[in-house]
C-alpha cells in the first residue's frame, strides 16, 4: 500500500445518519411552516452544508432563516444520531486494519465534529481515528480542500501520500484540489458513473471491498 493516511468522508461513507438526519429535516420544516421534504429528497442533499441543503430544498436563501432552520434541525437530529447512527458493514474492520498497519486514519466532514465524536465515542471506534475534522474546524467547507489539508498537515504527511475515500462528487473534488488520491465508495445516493469526471484511484462497491483493494 503506498498510502501514508487514509481519510474518509463519514456520512454515506463510513455511516448511515440518514433517518436522524431526515427527522431533523422534517420537524424543522414543520416548525417552519414549509412543506415537508420526502425522506428521498433530504438523503440526496448529504454531504452538503446543512443549510445550503435547507435552501436547496425549500428555496429560502435567508441567513435568519438558515440560522433558525439548524436550531429546529439539531433539536431532534442530534440526540437520534447518537441513538441510532449505524456504521456500514466493514467500517470498523477497516480502520482497524489500518491501524494495525500503522496507516493514520481520519475523519473530514461537513457534519459538526463535537457531534461526530459523540457518535464514534458511543460505538467504540474514536480511539481508531487520529482526528476528525468538521464544520466548525473550518473556514470553508468541503469541496474547498481547507479540512483536508489541515488533517494531512496534522499528520505530516504530504496530500499527494494521502487517500480521501467519500461517497459524493464534494468528495472527489475535494481531494482533487487537495492534490491527494480519491476513492469513491458506492454506499450512497451517488452512481459510480458520476465519478468518471474526477481524478479517481479506485470505485469501492463497499467497505469490505475498499479494505481488499488496499491489501489490508
């Protein structure tokens, strides 16, 4: 294997959040007098910056609005992501096969990271990651490289040793701006097709497949 670090995207990539993500969506649209999104509609908008997600969805570009939207948001999202976020299949397997490598992995995000912690913290796999990166850590999120290059410079290892492994195409240009090696894994709502226009390393159909490409 000729990665130094391994970093991955967490939500539809190491795991599923979806239904608390959707209930947070849908209370907060209620409580916002808006139609309420079907579930299939919000999972689509993973990976993007929650309030961007908010507009994309309700057309509403006001920073008030925006604002209030994650309150209402974190009101039920968060306690259920603590509750009932569930890792994929092969998840732990693989990062604990990097870390008996003594391959560094972590976590690049636009999920908060104090939250992200708590999730890990609760299914025992913090101490597998060397940091975890989220919104609040950055200036501009993902596709910007900022948290991407600042995990990497962390670690002292070049982006160009590195591998960023996610499920969407912020993903893919994300490392590509970073100047680091991209794997795509299919546990998402992106087809692998929509990858074709980036700089990939490898399509992974899942985690365990992941981990044998890596030869872990």
């Amino acid at each position: 294997m000729d990665y130094r670090a391994v970093l991955f995207d967490f939500d539809f990539t190491l795991g599923d959040a979806s239904e608390a993500i959707v209930a947070g969506f849908q209370h907060a649209f209620r409580k916002m007098g808006l139609p309420v999104p079907e579930p299939d509609a919000v999972r689509r908008t993973i990976g993007l910056v929650l309030e961007d997600a908010f507009t994309l969805l309700s057309g509403d570009p006001a920073p008030e609005r925006r604002t209030q939207f994650r309150a209402y948001f974190t009101e039920v999202a968060v306690p259920m992501q603590i509750e009932g976020t569930r890792l994929f299949p092969g998840a732990v397997e693989l990062l604990e096969a990097l870390k008996e490598a003594g391959i560094p992995a972590a976590i690049v995000t636009t999920k908060r990271a104090d939250t992200l912690r708590r999730v890990l913290e609760r299914r025992g796999v913090l101490p597998l990651l060397a940091s975890i990166t989220g919104s609040e850590d950055v200036a501009k999120p993902k596709p910007d490289p900022e948290g991407l290059l600042a995990a990497v410079a962390a670690m002292g290892i070049p982006a160009e040793r590195a591998l960023f492994c996610g499920d969407t195409v912020i993903d893919a240009e994300t490392a590509q701006r970073a100047g680091a090696s991209f794997a795509a894994v299919l546990n998402g709502t992106t087809p692998a097709e929509a990858f074709e226009a980036f700089p990939h390393a490898h399509i992974a159909p899942d985690l365990a497949e992941l981990r044998t490409w890596l030869g872990l």
